[in-house]
C-alpha cells in the first residue's frame, strides 16, 4: 500500500530508484538503510500488476488512470498521506548520510536518489497536512541548516527563473526563507516568535520571506507575515520588484488583495524595468489581478514601461484577449499606442497571430490598422512573416490596409511570406490586385529569389504560375532565384527552374560566380550533377578571381564533387586562378588526401605547378602540416622536395617555422633535401625552429651531422640567439650541447 500511496500522491511521477529509496526510509531515524531498499522488481511483484515502468521516462506509474483518478480521491485509504510523505522526506532530509553532503558542491541525485524530490516537496505535503512528528522534524531541519544540502537543490529549481542566485552564499537561504517558500504556516509561527528572527533578511535570490510566500501564493504566511510591526511589506529587492509585484504576476489574487490593504503598498510601483504590477499581471493574462488593480485609483493603466511598452501591449503581444476587453474599457487606456521600437498593440498581437486580440483591437476607431514601425514593418507584413493566415485575412479586409506596403528594407508582405515558405499567406495575397508579384526590396531580391534561397517549392510553383514573375531576374549582386538555389542545395526548385526557357542556367553574378560555381564550392553533388546536364553551363568558367567549378571544389575538399567535374572533358584540371593557384595546390595546402589523389590521377595535372609566390603543392602541404599529403607528393618524380618559394623558404623551412616535427622527419629523410638551406633572410629551418620554441623539430634537426647551429646566421643572429631572445629554454639548452653552437657569439 506504500508504494500505491507514494505513486498516486507524489507531486511528480516518481523515478524507480527514487520510489524505492523512499519506501527504505524509516521516518524518524538518524540514518538511512540501503539494504533496506527493494528493487524494482520486487516492487511490481508485490503491487500485483497495478504498477507498470515507463521505461523512456524510467518513471514509476499506476497501470490505469482510472486507478489514479480513484486513489487521488480516496485519500483515506492510505491514512494520513501528506503528514506521511513529509515525514518520511524530513527524515530522508536529516539522515546523517544526507547532511554529510556540502551545499558548496552540486547535489549527487545519483548517490542519494530521493534527494532531490525530499528536498522540493517536503513541504508542499507538509502544508497539505502538518503533523506534530513532522512538525518536529522540520525544525530538527532548520536546526542546523545554513548549509544543508537541500538548500542548493531548491535554488536549483529556480535557476530557470529571472532571479541572480549568488551560490556562493546559500546559507542566507534561512529556515524562514524555505518555510515561507513552501507556505508552512506553523513553521513560519515558530521563527517569528524568535526575538533574534529577522523577517526582512534578504536570501542569495535577494527575497524576504515575505517575497517568497507572496510570489509562490501562500496568503496564510502573508497575512502572517504582515501583522508583524517590523515588517517591510513594500521593500523592493535589487531587480525593483516588491512583494506586490510578484504576487501580480503570478496571479495571486488573494496575496494581491492582502498587500492592497495596507497603507505602505505602492500599487503601481514599477521594477528597474519599468513594469507595474499591472504590467505584469496583464502580460501573464491574470484577469482577476488586472481588475484588483484597476480599483485603485493610483494605478495608471496605460503606464508603459521602459521599453514603452503598456498593459494593453502586453497583454495584445500574449494574446490576452479578456485582459485586452478590460484595459480597454479604461478611457486613459490609448489602443494604438507604440512601444520604444514603434510596435503598437495591435502590431504585435498580429505579429504572434492572435486574432481574437487583433479583431478586438480593430473595432476601436483609433486604431489604425496599416501602422508601420520604427523599421516600416506593419502588422500585416509582420502577420505575413510569421504565416499566420487568420491574422493577414482579417488585416486584408480593412480598406486601410496596403496589401503591397514595404518597409524600410523594400520588403513587402509578400517577400515577407515567401522568404518563411508560408504557402498560404502568399496565395492569399496574391489574390489581391495591388499585390505585384515580382517586386523586389531595396536588395533587388523579389519573393521568387527569396522563396528559391530558402527551398520552399509549393511557394516557387506559386509564384513561377504568375506571367509577371521574371524567373530569371537577378537582385543587385547578380544572383538570379536560380543562383540561390544552387548555393543553397535546393535541388527541388533548381529543377523547377530549369524547367522555364527564360532561366539562364550559366548566368554569372557580379563576381561572376555561376550558379554552378556556388553548388561546387558548398558542396552541393546533387545540384552539380543537375546543372552539368544542361549544354549551357560552361563546367570549367572562372570567375572573376579566375577561380573554376573545380578549383572550388578541391579548396574546399568536396572530393564527390571534383569526380563529378572531373568526368568532362572541357574541365581543365590543373587551371590556375588569378593568384596561379591551381586546384591540387588548394587541396594540398588544405589536406585533403582524397582530393590530391584524385586529380593526381589526371596526366594534365603538374604536381609540381608553383603559384605566382613561386609555392608548390609540396610547400603548402609542408606549411599546414599534412603529413599524409606531402607523403602522396613525395612519390612522385616530378615533385622537387626542396624547391624554395620566391622568399627562398624550402618546404623543410616551413615545416619547421611552424613546428611540424613529423613532416620535417619526412622531408629531412630526402638526399636532396638541404637541412641548413637559409632562406632570403638567412634563415636556416633550425633558426626558424629554434626561434618558434619548437624543441621537437630542433631535436630532429640537430640529430643530423650536417645541421650546423651556428652557421650561416642571419644578419649575425644565429638560432641559440633567436631561442634567448624568445626565451625558450628548452630549446637554448638543446643547443649549448652542442659543441659548435657558439653561446658568445655576438648579434
């Protein structure tokens, strides 16, 4: 019967281990017994097929939520339920297991698994019904409680909230904090009769008790609270919110009615964000707050906050539309008033679609319906952006309303609608003859551009069925709706838009980059594959930069694509851009093993091509450090291994400049490789090395007889001075080993 009693009166469905670790705990006693605790699968045993495991939730629940329903009623059954179930969680909370834990560290719910369900819910079943033996143990609790793990798991819970918890300070959490927290009135009673009891000390969360009990709604403990003569009932905490503020917005209406009562409560006091508590009581929808409110008569109620946003704004923006009735009955209530951003009430109910707030809005005459904001955005083309279809017709039927209105950007509804993929909305705003079609925004992209960008097909088709739509148009940087699509992968409307003799499927845009161009450079093999079908798509135009469909392709290691590219005849595999760097020499300095392979494998391609900085494949790879490329490079004849670039650095010079050891190793085990070739400078790899810190490639390089140290240095500054000079020490005693390294030797 225990474990039916936990099951159906748990606050949450319990885990099995948690379940398990409860029905193990003796209430009252100082320690916890864990080989008390039964299994899981004695558990469903013994309830005789009633208790089944949600196996995703790994939850513990009734097999019928009739049985639920039934044993929730019948509370009688179990006797005394919630005095039991506090009992047994202030027991678990003052086991000596338990308070051995530290409320500086994260709880362990793994070691001590009903932790965290004790800790939350003690006394909430505690409220529910306080017995003289959980009495007793709940102060037992307090007694020693400054750093009582459970305080840290609480706070946890509130994490998720606005509040700035300070986790270094848990032990400002007091007993009266975590009994005003739950409500429990008669813990409450015994701490304000403590002459030391401060009631208006602030938690790590910066609440008084008072503020704990009046935001969670337990009015008992507020009326409690309040009749004690030291009591500040309006203080407000570092976020300017007060007792009276919280208690609005969670919708407390009989703490809200208490704190109303007495003389020293600001009603329309606002937090540091400039909301009141009608504010907050209107954007959470609480109506029965919001009428509380408006009886008295300091309250404004159209006060905005900083933001300049009003009651009506936010109950309109949340799609209150009881609270909407009732501020709008209020004469100083102005309907069309704009927040800071220019955003009226009825912009942003249209904006997050509730029609019932936006039809409401709209019978006031002062309402104007084609508003814009401070971007020019309306609530249609807002409505129209987040495809709320209810919300465009209504907007539609209003004479006021500009169907084809653009806002500071040139963008108008439509593009609005079509950029998102709302099929609907752009029907029925095509259905409108002020509406055109094609018309493009301050960017010179048309909804057809935007659609295609975005892949929505259905609005494509849409659009692509209506004669004033030029499929081909391109916006102020050349790319026409195909281009994006490429770019994009948007092998559906790519199709879709080959499928019109209009479209040009080649056509470059200003960095005359094709559409081909793109789908190789993101990597986009379908969309290749689709374009190369056409005899109009030139498979090798350059760029502007002189950069191929290929070159893109290998730069960036899309090897599915450069086979594709590679199966055509007019591709030429070893063209070089504006900047000589052909497309092996892109893989190579980017690593890509399969890509090098690949084009290696065409007679065209000379491994061994330098760029206009006089670098070939070989270097780029020895620079970054690809050691399975300069390996693929090394096999072959036509590769020099240590031809320097136009400053005179060797591959081996740039391995070693950037630390490259394993490189370095490959390439000094060349003949033809020389280890103390300098570059223009006079700089030797082992200076290079030496300067950088890179001990690793100086000990392989001095393991050669032929690395001499100290020869030939560079305007007198040999690499023991270059690793003094860096301060690396490492290196520098490395160096003094040896005997021809000179440590006088002057710069």
């Amino acid at each position: 019967m225990a474990a039916l009693m936990w099951i159906s009166h748990s606050e949450r469905p319990l885990k099995t281990d948690e379940l398990s670790h409860a029905l193990a705990v003796e209430i009252g006693s100082p320690n916890l017994h864990p080989d008390d605790v039964p299994s899981i699968g004695t558990l469903l045993t013994c309830c005789q097929g009633l208790v089944t495991v949600d196996k995703e939730a790994s939850t513990v629940r009734l097999i019928h939520f009739t049985l639920q329903e039934y044993l929730r009623a019948h509370l009688d059954l179990f006797g005394k339920v919630h005095s039991t179930m506090a009992e047994t969680c202030l027991s678990y909370l003052n086991s000596q297991q338990v308070r051995a834990l530290s409320a500086e560290a994260s709880p362990d719910l793994q070691g001590q698994p009903f932790l965290e369900y004790s800790s939350l819910y003690w006394g909430v079943h505690a409220r529910r019904d306080l017995s003289d033996c959980a009495k007793l143990l709940a102060l037992k609790l307090f007694d020693d409680y400054d750093h009582h793990i459970s305080i840290k798991v609480i706070l946890e819970s509130q994490r998720d909230s606005s509040y700035d918890i300070d986790f270094n300070k848990p032990y400002l959490f007091s007993g009266l904090h975590c009994a005003s927290f739950f409500g429990v009135a008669e813990i409450v009673a015994r701490f304000i009769q403590v002459e030391s009891c401060d009631i208006n000390q602030r938690d790590c969360v910066d609440n008084t008790p008072l503020v704990w009990a009046a935001l969670n709604g337990h009015e008992r403990v507020v009326e409690m609270l309040l009749r004690q003569s030291d009591i500040s009932p309006d203080k407000p905490g570092e976020d300017g919110q007060t007792a009276l503020w919280l208690a609005a917005w969670n919708g407390h209406e009989g703490v809200v009615k208490v704190l109303l009562e007495l003389d020293g409560v600001n009603p329309d006091k606002p937090g540091n964000d400039g909301r009141t508590p009608l504010s907050g009581a209107a954007d959470n929808g609480h109506e029965g707050v919001v009428k509380i409110l408006l009886e008295r008569d300091e309250v404004k109620p159209d006060e905005p906050d900083n933001n300049g946003r009003t009651p009506l704004w936010c109950a309109a923006w949340n799609g209150h539309e009881g609270v909407v009735k009732i501020l709008l009955q209020r004469d100083e209530v102005k309907p069309d008033q704009s927040d800071n951003k220019g955003e009226t009430p009825l912009l942003s109910a249209a904006r997050n679609g509730h029609e019932g707030a936006v039809e409401i809005l709209l019978e006031r005459g002062e309402v104007k319906p084609d508003r814009p904001d401070n971007d020019g955005r309306t609530p249609l083309s807002n409505a129209a952006w987040n495809g709320h279809e209810g919300v465009v017709k209504i907007l539609l039927e209003r004479d006021e309303v500009k169907p084809d209105k653009s806002d500071n950007d040139g963008q108008t509804p439509l593009i609005n609608a079509a950029y998102n993929g709302h099929e609907g909305v752009v029907k029925t705003l095509l259905e409108r003859d002020e509406v055109k079609p094609d018309r493009p925004d301050n960017d010179g992209r048309t909804p057809l551009s935007n659609a295609a960008w975005n892949g929505h097909e259905g609005v494509v088709k849409t659009l692509l069925e209506r004669d004033e739509v030029k499929p081909d148009r391109p916006d102020n940087d050349g790319r026409t709706p195909l281009l994006n699509a490429a770019w994009n992968g948007q092998e559906g409307v790519v199709k879709m838009l080959l499928e019109r003799g209009e479209v040009k499927p080649d056509k470059p845009n200003n960095d005359g980059r094709t559409p081909l161009w793109w789908a190789a450079w993101i990597g986009h093999e379908g969309v290749v594959k689709i374009l190369l079908q056409r005899d109009e798509v030139n498979p090798d135009k350059p760029d502007n930069n002189g950069r191929t469909p290929l070159w893109c392709a290998a730069r960036s290691g899309h090897e599915g694509v450069v086979k594709v590219l590679l199966q055509g005849d007019e591709v030429s595999p070893d063209e070089s851009d504006n900047d000589g760097q052909t497309p092996l020499r892109c893989a190579a300095e980017c690593g890509y093993e399969g890509v090098v392979k690949t084009l290696l494998k065409r007679d065209e391609v000379n491994p061994d091509k330098l760029d206009n900085e006089g670098r070939a494949p070989l270097w780029c790879a020895a620079k970054n450090g690809h050691e399975g490329v300069v390996k693929i490079l090394l096999e072959l004849a036509e590769v020099s291994p240590d031809k320097p670039d136009t400053t005179g650095q060797t591959p081996l010079s740039c391995a070693a400049s950037n630390g490259h050891a394993q490189v370095v190793k490959i390439l000094i085990e060349r003949g033809e490789v020389h280890p103390n070739m300098p570059d223009n400078g006079g700089r030797t790899p082992l200076r290079h090395a030496a300067r950088n810190g890179h001990e690793g490639v100086v000990k392989i390089l001095l393991e050669r007889d032929v690395t001499r140290p100290n020869n030939p240095p560079d305007h007198g500054r040999t690499p023991l001075w270059a690793a003094a000079w860096k301060g690396h020490l490492g290196v520098v005693q490395m160096l003094l080993e040896r005997d021809d390294a000179n440590p006088t030797e002057p710069h």
